[in-house]
C-alpha cells in the first residue's frame, strides 16, 4: 500500500517541481512560465534571462516564447527516461533521453528570432540584433567526452543602431566534447566578428575582433567603438 502511494504522489508531481531544476541547470538563463500539467505530461512558456556578471543570482527573465509540450516516461528497469518536447520552432520533435548517465538529443533543427542572442551579454546585447537564427545538431551526447556538434547561424543580421543594413551573417560552432568553448566567425557581411567563447563557473566570457570592410569603415565606426576597442584598422572585443 505504501509502494503503491509513493508511486501515485510521483505520478502526479505539478509540473511546477522543475522550475527551479531548468533554472539551475541553464545558470538562471531559462526560466520556465505560465507552467501547467506535471513533471510527465505539461506545457509551458520559456522565459529567457541575461546572465548577471560575477553573479550566481537568477534575474527576472524578459523574454517570452510560444508555449511548449512535453511528455517524459522513466523506466526503473533500466533507469531511463525519454523526453519528446513539441514547439513550432523545431523541425520535428524533439527527443532527449538519459540512460546510463549520459543525456543523448536526436538531430534537429531550431529557428528563432535573432535577437535572443542579447541574453548572450555583449556583444549582442549593445547591438541589440535583427534577422533570423538558425541552430541545427547532430545526434548529441552531453558531458565529459560528449559526442557531435552544435551550429548556430545568424541569417544577415541588422541593428537599430547601424545605418549599415544588413551587417552580415555569421557562425557559432561548438563541439560536444568541449562544452566550455565555442567559436565565432563571419559568413559574409560589411562588419567582420571573429573570436571565441568560453564558459567557466558559471561566467561566460568572449575574445576576438572586429572590422569594417574598407568601403564601410565611416558607416560603422560608431557602432564598432560600442562593442570594441580599437586598435589600428581592428576592434579587440573582450566581455
């Protein structure tokens, strides 16, 4: 009777329980909103946060997307769970599974709007972008000596703050099995970023550099002086 009670209360855990998990598990950059169902079978918004520099303290999130379902089933016979999450923004479903302490997400395609990118920090946040991002992955296998790669391309992204339209279209990539790094480069496009990411404790941090094409270097150079440091005909970028 005990067993079959403690099997009922988990059954129907509120959704409401992982809150604070995706929170922590994101660094208090994705929150879950207006959250219904239980932890098996719900729906939700996600809320999107900047990360607070030297700070593990979770803000307020500001942005808002669609809502989202899910369904999760765990087996105790081998102590596996399958998460399938619905959202307009994938491809298709998208599939996580843990088993044998290892998180596996099928290959998948994501498009956003730009300009979540702002809750990265600078630079993003200061040119504040416009346009279309793209992720898409193969079959992932997270954690140490994670396999596959991740690619994030920004589709001829603009800013309110530049007359210069479009700035160009670029590309984050990230390998699994390094977690804590991931490089930027341009694809194409008058302003020319390159550098890379890490993420250490908690703290995201960026190196690299910027430059207009000669026939853009007028038109840029204030928004160039709010992102960079200049050095020459370059820009450092440090954040």
């Amino acid at each position: 009777m005990i067993t079959l009670l403690v099997v009922l209360i988990i059954h129907q855990l509120p959704a409401r329980w992982v809150i604070r998990i995706v929170a922590d598990q994101t660094f208090c950059q994705v929150h879950l909103k207006d959250i219904s169902g239980t932890i098996w079978q719900g729906s939700a918004s996600l809320g999107i946060a900047q990360l607070v520099p030297g700070s593990t303290a979770c803000s307020r999130s500001k942005t808002i997307t669609e809502r989202f379902n899910w369904d999760l089933k765990c087996s105790l016979n081998d102590w596996s769970c399958f998460l399938r999450v619905e959202h307009l923004a994938f491809e298709k479903p998208l599939m996580i599974s843990w088993a044998d302490g290892r998180w596996k997400l099928s290959n998948n395609i994501l498009k956003i709007s730009a300009h979540l990118l702002e809750n990265l920090g600078s630079p993003w946040n200061t040119i504040k972008p416009v346009g279309q991002l793209t992720a898409s992955w193969s079959d992932l296998e997270l954690g140490q000596g994670g396999l596959g790669s991740l690619r994030i391309v920004m589709h001829e992204i603009s800013s309110p703050i530049s007359p210069v339209v479009p700035l160009g279209s670029y590309e984050i990539m990230m390998n699994m099995a390094m977690l804590d790094q991931w490089d930027l480069k341009t694809l194409m496009g008058p302003l020319v970023l390159a550098g890379q990411g890490k993420i250490h404790d908690r703290q995201l941090s960026f190196v690299g550099q910027a430059f207009a094409l000669n026939q853009n270097t007028e038109s840029l150079a204030s928004l160039l002086s709010l992102i960079g440091v200049q050095q020459g005909d370059i820009y450092r970028l440090q954040f």
